[in-house]
C-alpha cells in the first residue's frame, strides 16, 4: 500500500484493526512487529499470533514481521516487579518498544507506532513516555496516538470478524490479576442483586 512506512508494533489482532486503519487514513503504510515474550502460556502466545496472522493475511493485507520473543530477557527484566503493576508495566513495554525500534532501525523504517494506545487498561502514559524515548534513541520518529476512543469500536469490529478476544493482558500476573478483578465484579453484581431483592421484599 503506498503511503510513508510506519513499522507499528502489535500487541494483538483485536487491537491492531482500529490502528492500522486510522494510521493509513493518515497516510501511514504499517507494517506490523510482532514481539510479546510477556504473553503466557505459549498455547496463549501462538493463539494471538495466529489470529494477528491471520487477519492481517487475509482481511488487511498488511506486511507483518515476526521479531524476537525472549522469554529468559522478560523473566529477567519484568517478572521481578511481580504485582508491582506500574513497575512491570513499564518494563514490559520497555522490552517489547525496544526490541521494535531495533527492527525498525534494521529493516529502514524512520517511523513507529504502537497498538498499546488503543485499550484503556493500559498505562497510556507509561507506554507513551517510552515510545518516545526509545524512538528518539534509536534515531525513529515516534508515532504516538491515543487510539482509546476506538476501543468499542475495535471490539465490535472483532467480534464481527470473529476474533478470538482474550481476557487479560498477556503475562500470569496479568492473569491473576484479571481473574481477581472478574470475580469481584461477580460478587459485586450478586449483592447488588441480593440488595434489589430485599428491597423489593421489603416494599412488598
């Protein structure tokens, strides 16, 4: 596709569509960087990157390259913050942008981009900060956009394209953290519910 070449790096197939089409409306060619040593298990890890494949083959028609995935570099550098959310999130965008701008400044890229922007339970601004940062030390251009307004849009568009959605982020301490989180909301919905019936007993 013409346009300037942005390498834009993915966490997923869902998050990439908003994306990869508003990049190119802005007249961006992407070619989407696949590296997430964070995502876990490895089942986990080929699941997402066949979806991210398959649809950017068959829907998009967008380049993707498939970079290095270090998992021992990850366990080093990120599984120490352990529940330290801030602290690990941070590492972990840092080791993915980086190994990112490193194949953009391989392959010829001046420009680059990535999908993290587009869900809000991400750290916008952590993630941000370190685009740039990154870019600038490896002589790119950071792209950086706020795509989270799109998120409801991207995930009904994936779910029309039926897309497998994955419910936490990547890593096990993401996993636990969401599966914590699903069972408050649960808990909660039932004692609001408890709440609504007593209520209504009592009125009776």
């Amino acid at each position: 596709m013409v346009g300037t070449p942005l390498l834009l790096h993915a966490c997923c197939g869902p998050c990439s569509l908003e994306p990869v089409r508003l990049l190119r409306e802005e007249g961006f060619a992407p070619t989407i960087c696949w590296t997430n040593p964070n995502i876990q298990p490895v089942a986990e890890h080929e699941r997402r990157l066949n979806t991210l494949l398959g649809w950017a083959n068959d829907v998009a028609r967008v380049p993707v390259i498939v970079a290095a995935d270090d998992r021992d570099a990850w366990e080093r550098a990120v599984a120490p913050a352990r529940f330290d959310r801030v602290r690990r999130c941070r590492a972990c965008y840092a080791l993915r942008l980086a190994e990112s701008c490193r194949v953009a400044r391989e392959r010829g890229f001046s420009y680059i981009s990535t999908t993290l922007a587009v869900s809000p339970y991400q750290l916008f601004d952590d993630c941000s900060e370190l685009l740039v940062l990154l870019a600038k030390h490896h002589g790119l251009t950071p792209v950086v956009r706020d795509f989270r307004a799109q998120y409801p849009v991207a995930t009904q568009r994936s779910r029309e394209l039926g897309m497998y959605r994955q419910n936490y982020c990547g890593c096990r301490f993401s996993a636990a953290e969401a599966a914590i989180e699903r069972h408050e909301a649960r808990d909660a919905r039932k004692a609001a519910k408890r709440a609504a019936r007593l209520a209504r007993e009592t009125k009776d």
